[in-house]
C-alpha cells in the first residue's frame, strides 16, 4: 500500500494506475462500515484509494472538528490488511487554498433536515468531496446509506455536473443489537450506548409496521417518538428518495430517518424502504 499525503505525490500515484479506480473518501477513525465500503471496491475495480481528511468546511463553528476521533496509526493498518492499494491522508493545507472557486449544495436539499440543523455542512461535504474526485479521478466512489442525504446530494452534484464516475450506496452496517456503525459512537458512554439502542428499535418497529400494512408517515412517527421518548429527538422525517416529505409511505421510494441527541453525541440512523 502507498501512504500519499502531498497533491503531486497523490497525482504520481493515479497517473500508475492502469485499470478501473474505485474511491472511499473517509475522515478515519475507520470501523467495519468503512470496510464494507473498501470490499465493495475492491470487488469491482482493478484499484482502490482511500482518503482521510477530517474536512474542516463542514464542521460548524461549536461542532466536534477538534474532537473529531483521529487514529491514524489504526487507520493505516486497516488500510493496509483490507489490501487497499493508495492511501490518501492530506492536510488542510494541502486540499484548501485562499479566494477559491467553490461548490454549493443545492438549496432545497443542501439545507432541510440535517443541511437545517447544520447549516453550511453539506456545501463543506460537496465542496471537499468535488475537490478528492478531481485527484483520485474515480471510476466509482462508495458511501454508506447511514449518511443518505449526504449520498442523495452527491448523486445529484454527480448527475448535475455530469461527473464521469459512478456513487455506489451501500449498505449501513450494524452491531448484532441493531446499533448503526458510526466513528461518533466512540463518544457514547456505555450507559448512553444502551439508550441509543432505541433509535434502531423504532426503525425496525416502523418497518415492521409498513410490512404489516401501515402507510401513514404520522402514525409511524408517532409510533416512533413514543418508543423514543427517553432520548432527545431532533426528528423523525419520512421522505421518498429525493428527499420530498411523504404523507404516505411509497414503498421501494422511501427512506425513514431519525437524528438524536443522546448525551451529547448527535447521532442520524435511516431505513431505506
Ligand atoms: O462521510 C464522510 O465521512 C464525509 O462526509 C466525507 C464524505 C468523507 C467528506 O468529508
């Protein structure tokens, strides 16, 4: 595996590779729902890039950029046994110059739900991950359906500025009790990690419920705020897959998601129906 940390040394290394590219931008503290990306690429492209860069433009002012968890030491190591073949670990410095020509996130998307909780996050996402496209020049890049809104906005900047590469969703991976894979669970507490058990509970719960016949968005929230009643719901939202609210469920367009704070970690979970 080769460790590139510079834009010259990482444009060298592309320029090596003969073949299909596959792309997994991270921001570390890499865990098996990473991994599961990095085996998809390596499944269907000659190469696989990783990158790790906590991306400062879409922290907020107060958010956790210094606490971000960094390990970079584990990170390589993972890299390295699931056999990826460049590792992209830049500095700020290296990715973000002065007065540059930037992206938006689209601004009805960019800006509900999480873009409304985090105002300005998904023009940081969209405008770090154009910039990591332009370098590793990917013929596919992986993202987890945990994040869905940040993979419905940069299907559409691929799809808007017609990027020639492919986004593959795939799958959010869970502990066997249900709880989503996420770099900020490193954060709960073992006490919080229990109460956050529920988010996935009514998730499963709502599924249940549409299996069972029930399509209305307000009767499977209310359902869903009540089972959650101990943690700190930001909100339940039932949207089809470009993110409109739904006041039935469609099935095969709709995605269920919840954003909750428990103690003080904020964490987001979702069911693709
Ligand atoms: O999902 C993430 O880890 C980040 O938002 C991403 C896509 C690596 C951009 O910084």
């Amino acid at each position: 595996m080769q460790i590139v940390r510079g834009i010259e040394e990482l444009k060298e290394a592309r320029k090596t590779l003969e073949g299909s590219v596959g792309f997994v931008p991270t921001m570390g503290a890499l865990h098996h729902g990473h991994l599961e990306l990095i085996k998809r690429s390596k499944s269907e492209n000659d190469y696989t890039i990783v990158s790790i860069f906590v991306n400062p433009t879409q922290f907020l002012p107060g958010e956790d950029l210094d606490s971000y968890p960094r390990r970079e030491e584990a990170d390589r190591k993972i890299c390295e046994i699931a056999g990826v073949d460049i590792l992209f670990m830049p500095d700020s410095a290296d990715i973000y110059g002065e007065d540059e020509v930037t992206l938006k996130a689209p601004s009805y998307l960019g800006y509900i739900l999480e873009g409304s909780r985090r105002p300005g996050h998904f023009d940081g996402v969209v405008r770090v991950v154009m910039k990591l496209f332009g370098l590793t020049r990917p013929d596919r890049a992986y993202f987890g359906k945990k994040d869905a809104q940040q993979l419905v906005i940069l299907q559409k900047m691929v799809d808007d500025l017609f990027l020639p590469l492919q986004i593959v969703p795939v799958e959010t991976v869970r502990e066997d009790d249900g709880l989503a894979l996420s770099s900020r669970n490193l954060y709960l507490t073992p006490q919080e990690r229990q109460k956050a058990l529920v988010i996935s509970r009514s998730l499963k719960r709502a599924s249940r419920l549409v299996m069972a016949g029930e399509l209305r968005s307000e009767t499977i929230k209310e359902m869903m705020y009540k089972m959650m009643e101990e943690i700190e719901v930001e909100y339940v939202e039932i949207v089809d897959r470009a993110f409109r609210p739904l006041d039935r469920v469609e099935i095969k367009n709709t995605i269920i998601l919840v954003a909750a704070r428990v103690g003080k970690t904020r964490l987001i979970d979702n069911i693709w129906l």
